[in-house]
C-alpha cells in the first residue's frame, strides 16, 4: 500500500506528459462515479500502475487502487484500460501516447472505492469448486510424494497458473449478464485439480461444472483466454468441461447412482 | 467497534500465516481461529518467491550437510538448536505440500526434482519451474478453505497488539473497506507478517513489505534481533528492483561486468574453472555476490543504464529448451520489464534489498516473550539465518516455522483460555481514538516526502557497506523523521472506506520504527560479519567481541536500546567462511 515516486534517474526526455482519466467513487459522498483527469510526466519504461502511484503521491493521495507485487505475479491490479481488463503493473503508459488513457475499475463488479472492486463474489465461487486435492485415500508424510511423470503434470499444469486476477471475469460477457454463473476463472480452477492424477474428487466436482451456472452458462466468447495475463486458456478449460459435463449425463443415464 | 471472540488469530496470509493457520485447525478442528491479513491471502508477497525451498532428498545429502551448509552461510551466527530442528523438517513439510498438490517439478520416472542454489553442497532445492512461492502460496491457501475452523478476515489491517500483564489478549484490526475497528479477542495469537523491505528504495519486495508485525511486537517489549543483517539479491531489475531468480544461476547462468569478464572470480569465489560447481563463481551466496558487484561498481567496471549500474546475467549457454522449461516466469518478466530476450540476449542486473534476516525474537517453538504471542517467517528471527541466508531457507522456514508456531498457538490457547476484560476493550478503545485522529489531522507532512526521505537515507546509510559516520547520519534522520511524524502526517484522503492513504501512513510508522532498529543495531556491531560490511576500521569478523547476537529494544520516542545476547553453539565451531578453490564439475539435471 505504500507507493513509491517516479524514479529521478529519468532522461531528459522525461518531460512528456500524459493525460490519466481516472473513474471515482466514494460511497460516503457520491451517489454515482465520477471522472477526474490528472496530468502525469511518463518515460518509456513507466507503468500505468507507476503512473497511478506518481498521482497519489504528489497530486492526490485519495485516489485509491490495489497494487502489491508490481510484478504481475499477486493478481492484485487488474484495471480496465481504455476498456479493456489488464494489469496495471505490466502495462506501460508509452502504449498509449498520446493519451488520453481511461482507467476504470475492473467490470461487472460492485466499486468498493474508484479503482478498487469488491472481490467477494470470486471468493465464495473459488471455495465452492473445491479447489484441493481430493486424494483416493489420505497419505502420510512416511508414505512419500505422490508419483506424478511430467506428462500427467502436463495434463494439469497450464490451468494451475492461474494468479485469480479476475480479468477473465471483467472480459465475461456471460459474467456480466448472470453473477450466478461460475466463471472462467474458477472453472479453469476446478478443472485443474480435475486433471491432477493425484486426485479422485472429480465426482464431487461435477455437479457444479453440470449446473445450469457451471461450464454450460459459457457462450464461447473467448476473450477470457485472449484477456488473461498467465495464458491460462480458462476458455478452453470450460469447454472441456462441457464435453465432461455431457459425458457425465450420458453416464449417468446409462448407470443411474 | 466490533468484538470478535477467538482463541488464536494468525496475522498475516502469507506462507507463513497460512501454515500455521492449517495446523492450528489441524491440531484441534474445534478452535475458532481468525485469518487476519491486509490483502486477500493469495496476494501475499510469498507468491513472489521464484527459486524454490530447501530439503535434504538425494542419497548423496544429508541433514548434516545441510546444517553445514546453512550454519555457515550464516557466518556462524546461526543458532544451531534452531537450525538442526528446521533442517530435520524440511523434507517432511515438502512431502506434505507435495500431497497437497503443489506442482513441484518431477523428473521423467514421476519423481520430484532438485536444483543447485547458492551456498549449498548438494542440489536440495524443491522447485515449481521458477514459480515455485506461487504455487506453495495457492496450494496452501486452496487447502485453507477445507478447514471450517478457519476464519477469514481479509484485507483486515492489523494496527496494533492488545497486552495485559505481559500477555497478548486481543489484536485491533481495520476492516479496510469500511475503516471500522474490529477487536479481536483472542487466547494466542501467532504473527506472520513477513519482512521490511519496503525501508529501502531498491528493493525486491512487493508494496505491503512494511514490517508492520516486526513493529507491532516491538513497541510491545518483545526484542527485534539481528536487524542490521540485510540482504541484497545480487540480481534484480535496476529502477523497479524486480527480483531475477538466483535459479538461473542454479541453472547454469553466469554474471559479467562490461568487459564480459566473470569478476566473482577477483573477490574470493574462483577459480572459474571447473564449471559449474557448487558453492563457488555464480553459485556462492548472496551477501558475497553483492559485496562483489559494490566493488566492481568502485573499479568503474559496471555498465551504466538510466535506471542505475548493471551487470550483465547471462542465460544464452543454457538454450532456449531449458530457460522456457526451468525459468519461465523469468524470461517473462525479462521481456515485459526490460524489454530483454533471455534466450538472445544477457539480463542487466543489480543488487536489492531483498530480505530481512533479523526479526521478532523467538525461542525454537516460535514463542515470543509475551505470553501467547508467537512469529514465524521472515517477520521472526528463529535464529536459522545468522548473519547470510541461504536462498531456498525461506520459503522452507515458513512451512518448518508457520507449522511449529501454529501447533504452538492451538497447545497455548487450550493451556491459557482466553480472558475476557473491561481493560483490553478500554485499551483497543484508546488506540482506535488514536488511529482515528490521523484522518482528520489538519496539519502535517505530506507522506510520500517523509517516506523518501526514509529510502534515500537508509539506502545512503545502511547499504552493502557501511560506515560510522554514515549510519549516524541515519540513525539521526530517523530519529529525525519519527519526531517529524509524531508531529503529523497531512492526509488528503479524509473518507473511511478503503482509505489506503491513512494506512500507507500508519505503514509509514511501522517502517520508521524498524528502519531505525535496523542503523542502531549496525552501528553497534563494530566487525564485518554475513551481510554486515563495515569500511571504517572493521573489515574482519571478530568472534572475540561480535559472536553474539544484536537485540534492540523499544524505548518509547527515542531511539531503541541496543545490547547483545550469546549465540547458542552446539555442534559447529566457527571457522574461516571459505567458498570457491578447487572442486569437483558438478552434474547440471
């Protein structure tokens, strides 16, 4: 939460400047966002996030953003962009000279504070997957790791990068019509430790990917895929669980429980 | 203000604070336990660390290798009790993460796999491809959600710790997005808050790396411990100090100045030949490497970029199969922060204050000397690391330490139930007024100014070297800036949702307070030791003055008391600290 001030190593060029439109929003004195415009000194390697840093240390300490890691690792910065999801951290001002660039909170999520969205929803979607191993039978310590080839890791790994930034969820135009609907994000999730070898809970996990909000509530947009920083593909992590899903259905006519 | 009643709150989500949550819940699924941290858990700054964690595996390691290794990386200054029990765990805690799920890398038979890192004899460091405190920090934090007995207050912001009669009886927390206080009455309670980076400008560390447990317990009596101990990553990005993994070195990577020429091989760490071996050139520790790049800096052999001096990390050799497989995560950042193909092209790098060594004083079951109140992690001083860590000890100690602490903090809240009091309710009461009182002050410095004057000052003081004059400069400034604090922080945030400017500022405390442990407690140590480099008359080691360790006490406004305690030695006498010579190619996997 601290930040830090543009570093004073800058070239003379330096002196460019670029307009920051920031959407506001305090719940204790506006009935709806506002925009503020901020003029910001950049140079080439500065990010949005450091530009967003430089307004609240020097023009206005009010203006209210997550940041953490600053290294597009912690998931914590996710913005609209000129509209589209991005992080902060990892977007440099020069992409959008001359500006102005737009910066809004993160869409189809309630504002807590102007950039700052409120996460909730995620969270409880996150727990109710499941998302630990649910092995066949408890292991001890004396009984050592789990065999796992590289392949069978292959299987699983690519949706286990997954930082939960939430960018996926702004880009959902499904997400944005229905808040019931699981979402990419905790559906690539789900279908990680799905996929894991070492697990056995995939039973448990269906009835969530077979509900009418699980994979099925996903129109096959795609910009989730096209939108996430850790190219997690939770698009096709969805649809894969579609195919699942029916197999399921189809099993389960066949073998009624 | 709002009472919650628990028996054990874990502050911080972290690593750490995760750990121990899980085996508090584990010991006794009936405790109520509160998960309190100032960002949603997985965005702790854990899930930053890239290399990996150490555990004895291989046929041809062992435990006393591993002490070895670790007692002396820590220039003797280990407290070796400490360190034989953590080596003893490592692997039972990598186990048990593995049955967890975290995708350790494997080799091809389906079994895990390890790399060599800095200062270790033998490759023991578990790795998830250069990811690897991401995915312990998700794996943790998923299996957290099983446990009902876990409670989870995120973004709570801890702001101070409620005592009576020597013992901890309750935690007042911000709830951020509504900046109500919350009373959380408690039976034990565990702090997990990680380090301090944040007190240097260049810096690994992530924005909530402000020491804010460290001073929490501090202005409690408990003692901070070896806080001049300090360490500088030999690599990050210069400007942004985005940490570069010492993985790639462990995989193989090599450093040259401007000349292309291999200098670690001019301060101690040659001959470069054979290549690659462990303990020796690219593959010694950390404080040494940055201690070389310093000098390198003096002799005019750095290459200079806009963002500072550089030295050139060099991955080519190792061909683009393997930095895609094994450093991922590294070749993404290479291209996003500085524009650098790993596979083409060397990464400029320079050292950054990385880590925190010393910390919370605490016994080898993570207890404090407050009654009840526990640290683990980096936050802690457990006394494993001495004077140096060992890159790939950390994210081990968390699992070794967070598990130890919670264990320690369910036992304690059975032992010590909690005691409801009119006084702790008075106490937190007193403090929030307190808190309160800095939104609306009307006069003051603006925070960024006082802020950088803190970075600017230890980073000129307490830096890779260090001399009288200049740590007297710093500890001035601190004593300057705390008094300049006190007198007030001018907010133009004046709301109470989600107000970060009025907790950058409480934050801002925290860091004066412990940045100022950090200069006293360097000035006091008159003898180069680990990280501790003195230019002024005390470039050696002086076991005869110095083998003891630092502890600073609170002392209200002014500046902290500084005195010393013995370091306990059990197995390893000290001797000279040698790495480099002649030694065996080691096998690369």
């Amino acid at each position: 939460m601290e930040s830090r001030e543009p570093r004073t190593d800058m070239s003379a060029s330096s002196t460019r400047t670029i307009i920051i439109e920031c959407l506001r929003f305090d719940p204790a004195s506006d009935s709806e966002p506002r925009e503020q415009a901020y003029r910001v000194p950049f140079t080439d390697d500065m990010s949005v996030l450091e530009g967003l840093q430089y307004i609240k240390d020097t023009i206005d300490g009010s203006l209210t953003f997550r940041w953490s890691c600053r290294m597009a690792i912690c998931g914590s910065c996710g913005m609209m962009l000129n509209g589209r999801p991005a992080l902060a951290c990892e977007t440099f001002l020069r992409d959008f000279r001359p500006g102005p660039v737009r910066i809004e909170p993160l869409s189809h999520f309630p504002i807590i504070r102007d950039l700052v969205i409120d996460q909730a929803d995620f969270l409880a979607k996150l727990e109710s997957i499941k998302p630990y191993l649910i092995p066949a039978e408890d292991k001890s310590v004396a009984d050592g790791t789990y065999l796992q080839t590289p392949g069978q890791m292959d299987d699983y790994y690519q949706f286990s990068q997954c930082i939960n930034c939430l960018l996926c969820y702004a880009a959902c135009p499904q997400y944005g019509l229905n808040r019931a609907f699981t979402g990419p994000g905790a559906l690539a999730l789900l279908h990680r430790y799905n996929e894991d070898s070492r697990d056995a809970g995939t039973a448990e996990r269906m009835p969530i990917v077979n509900a009418e909000d699980g994979a099925w509530g996903c129109t096959l947009v795609g910009y989730c895929s096209e939108v996430c920083p850790k190219a997690v593909d939770p698009a096709r992590a969805v649809n894969v669980n579609k195919i699942n899903s029916a197999k399921d259905y189809f099993l389960h006519l066949l073998m009624p429980k | 203000m709002q009472v919650v009643q628990v028996d054990v709150v874990v502050i911080g989500g972290g690593g750490a604070g995760l750990r121990a949550a899980i085996a508090a819940a584990e010991s006794d699924p009936r405790l109520r336990i509160a998960l309190i941290s100032k960002i949603v858990p997985m965005r702790s700054h854990t899930v930053a660390a890239e290399g990996g964690a150490a555990a004895v595996v291989r046929p041809d390691d062992s435990l006393d290798s591993h002490f070895e290794d670790t007692v002396s990386g820590g220039d003797w200054l280990c407290d070796q009790p400490a360190v034989e029990y953590f080596v003893a765990h490592c692997g039972p805690e990598m186990i048990r993460l593995e049955q967890l799920g975290c995708p350790w890398s494997r080799k091809a038979d389906g079994n895990i796999n390890v790399r060599f890192f800095g200062g270790m004899k033998v490759q023991r460091t578990w790795f998830a491809a250069d990811r690897s405190g991401f995915h312990i920090l998700h794996t943790l934090f998923q299996t957290s959600l099983k446990y009902p007995a876990i409670r989870r207050f995120d973004e709570f912001f801890c702001a101070e710790l409620i005592v009576e009669e020597g013992a901890i009886r309750g935690v007042l927390a911000i709830e951020i997005a509504t900046g109500e206080f919350f009373l959380f009455e408690c039976a034990s309670a565990v702090v997990c808050t990680g380090g301090a980076g944040r007190v240097f400008r260049q810096n690994t560390n992530a924005g909530t790396v402000t020491g804010d447990g460290m001073a929490l317990a501090f202005r409690q009596g408990v003692s901070l411990r070896d806080m001049e101990f300090v360490q500088w990553h030999p690599t990050a990005l210069p400007g942004t100090g985005i940490l570069i993994t010492e993985a790639c070195r462990g995989e193989g990577a090599i450093l040259v100045n401007k000349d292309g020429y291999r200098y670690l091989q001019d301060y101690g760490l040659g001959p470069v030949d054979p290549w690659p071996r462990t303990k020796a050139m690219e593959l010694g520790p950390r404080d040494r490497l940055s201690q070389a790049f310093w000098h390198e800096l003096q002799k005019g052999r750095t290459v200079a970029t806009p963002r500072g001096p550089v030295v050139h990390l060099d991955l080519r050799h190792l061909g683009a199969k393997k930095i895609h497989e094994r450093l991922p995560l590294i070749t993404e950042i290479a291209k996003t922060f500085v524009g650098v193909d790993a596979v083409k092209e060397p990464i400029p790098v320079c050292p950054a204050m990385h880590y925190t060594m010393g910390g919370i004083l605490t016994n080898v079951s993570c207890e404090t000397s407050l009654r009840g109140l526990f640290a683990a992690g980096e936050c802690s001083s457990v006394g494993i690391h001495g004077a140096n860590r060992l890159g790939s000890n950390s994210l081990a100690e968390l699992l070794v330490f967070g598990s130890a602490a919670g264990t320690g903090a369910a036992g304690h809240a059975h032992a010590v139930p909690r005691r409801n009091g009119t006084r702790v309710r008075q106490l937190a009461e007193s403090s929030a007024q307190r808190l309160s009182a800095m939104v609306t002050a009307t006069a003051g410095e603006r925070l960024a100014t006082l802020r950088e004057e803190m970075l600017d000052s230890m980073e000129a003081g307490v830096g890779i070297y260090r001399r009288e004059t200049t740590l007297k400069a710093a500890c001035d400034r601190m004593a300057n800036l705390r008094a300049r604090y006190r007198a007030g922080v001018l907010l133009d945030d004046r709301g109470r949702a989600f107000n970060t400017e009025w907790l950058g500022a409480i934050e801002l405390g925290f860091m004066l307070e412990v940045a100022e442990s950090m200069a006293h407690s360097a000035l006091g140590r008159r003898e180069s030791r680990g990280a501790h480099m003195r230019l002024d008359g005390y470039e050696s080691r002086d076991d005869e003055n110095f083998l003891k360790h630092s502890l600073a006490h609170f002392d209200g406004d002014g500046p902290p008391r500084i005195d010393h305690m013995p370091v306990t030695i059990t197995r390893s006498p000290p001797r000279s600290r040698a790495y480099g010579g002649a030694g065996k190619k080691a096998e690369m996997s």
